[in-house]
C-alpha cells in the first residue's frame, strides 16, 4: 500500500512518534511517503496515495492551524485516513473535529492513536535544569508506545471504518470556564512578542529559521520573529547554544535537544 504520512511537530513529540510509525509501515512492506506540515512546503498534499496518516500535537485543545487546512484542503475521494496525536494534557475532540471534516470529503477514518508525550511548553517556560520539576515532566508520557503504535497500524491495515465519539473526557474540557480558557489563550498571545534571540550568543547555524514552521523567523542583520507563531517552541528547544528566549522565563530551563522516552 501507497502511504501518505503527514505529520505537524515543533519541539520533537510528534515527529519521534511519526518515525515510529514509519518504521512500522516499512517493516510490513508498505510504501511510505512522509512528510512535515510547514509553511515552506509547496507540497500538494492530495498526491496520489492509497491511504492518509496525519498526525499533529494538540495546541489549545485543538489540531494546529495548518493541519486544520490541510484537511479541509484534501479534495473529495474514496479513501482510508488515520489520524494520531501528542499531548501534554487533554485532546478533547482534536481528532473528532478533523474526522468530521475528512468524513464530509468521502474519507474513511480506520484508526486513531491518542498518546500523552512530555510537556515541552511547561519543562521550557517552568522546569530548571536537573530539577525535580524536569524529571516529573519528562516521565510523564503514555507508556509502552511500541505496542500502541503496532496496535495502531493493525488497525489501519484492517481498513475498518470507525465511528468516533466524543472523548470520554471531553467534559473536563467543558468543566474548564470560558474566562479560563480565553486567559490561558491570551497568556500564549502574551509570549509570542516576547522571543528574542541573544545576538553575542547566536552562532548564525539558521537552524530556528530552517526548522520554525510557520516560516515565523528570518534572520536580517540578526534573528528576528515575526507574529506568526504557534508557540511549538521549535526554535528554543532546538538551537544549540541557548541563544533563543522568551523573555525572562526560559532563563536555565530544560531544553530538549532530542525526545528520548525511556518505553518501559
């Protein structure tokens, strides 16, 4: 089978789980064409494949923007389609919300795959380093994710459709007050304007204005950022010297140059 296999990461979670994924895919002979939403890309994500995986963290209680349009801009056809995703908290209905859509274009979803993944936000902007808080955060994680991932991929292969209802924890999300929701939200709007790049530190690698997808960072007479931004924290986690911060906050916090989970 032709497998089109996208997938949205900033910090590393998702990409570590659609390698696996990959893996798996490969290890039973299929095709694999993967790839990683971004706004560099000028990829029509509608070639020809003869089923879909995409895969995204959860930002907000929902799938990122561009994954979002991704779906809506798949075009109409009788196809499989299996979604996974990475959280730190809860997925609500991230997944239901792109079944409906991909549903209402023809699409069969045959599988999802729901995984908890470290916190990067919270071990960048809350946890010092070889604190407790760090080690707390990075343990916290679904465990034996081999197993859910081949789980996962046998039931893509059977190709069942499957309904999907709302997640059995949904309520939480709605117990959770819309003035609280809109200051958690606004606290992200807060942090956007606030990344700065320490121009006596940054050794110009590019790897923040290679790697940020959102193509949010240029560099012109040094590192700037624009508005455009998720808060993946792609670009902090992953610039090797620390020259990357958001204002105060991420002073001596964990950065996680590369996810490694300890799968007992």
């Amino acid at each position: 089978m032709k497998i089109n296999l996208f997938y949205y990461s900033g910090a590393g979670n998702t990409k570590y789980i659609a390698n696996k994924i990959k893996k798996c895919l490969l290890d039973l002979s299929h095709e694999v064409n993967i790839m990683h939403i971004n706004a560099k890309n000028s990829v029509d994500y509608n070639q020809n494949a003869d089923a879909y995986i995409i895969g995204f963290p959860v930002y907000d209680l929902s799938a990122p923007l561009m994954v979002q349009d991704l779906v809506n801009n798949l075009k109409e056809q009788e196809k499989s389609i299996a979604y996974f995703c990475t959280k730190a908290f809860l997925s609500v209905n991230s997944i239901k919300e792109l079944h409906n859509v991909s549903t209402a274009k023809g699409l069969s979803t045959v599988a999802t795959l729901d995984l908890f993944m470290p916190a990067t936000d919270a071990l960048a902007l809350f946890a010092k380093r070889d604190s407790r808080t760090e080690k707390i955060l990075k343990s916290f994680h679904s465990k034996h994710l081999d197993k859910k991932v081949e789980s996962f991929i046998s039931k893509f292969e059977r190709n069942n459709e499957i309904g999907i209802s709302n997640k059995r924890y949904s309520y939480l999300g709605a117990l959770i007050p819309k003035k609280a929701k809109q200051s958690f939200h606004n606290q992200y709007t807060v942090y956007i304007p606030q990344f700065y790049s320490k121009t006596d530190v940054c050794i110009e690698c590019m790897l923040c204005v290679k790697g940020c997808p959102r193509d949010n960072i240029r560099f012109e007479d040094g590192i700037k950022f624009e508005q455009n931004c998720d808060m993946c924290l792609a670009c902090l986690h992953h610039c090797p010297v620390d020259s990357i911060q958001l204002g105060d906050y991420t002073k001596d916090t964990v950065r996680l140059r590369k996810i490694e989970i300890n799968d007992n």
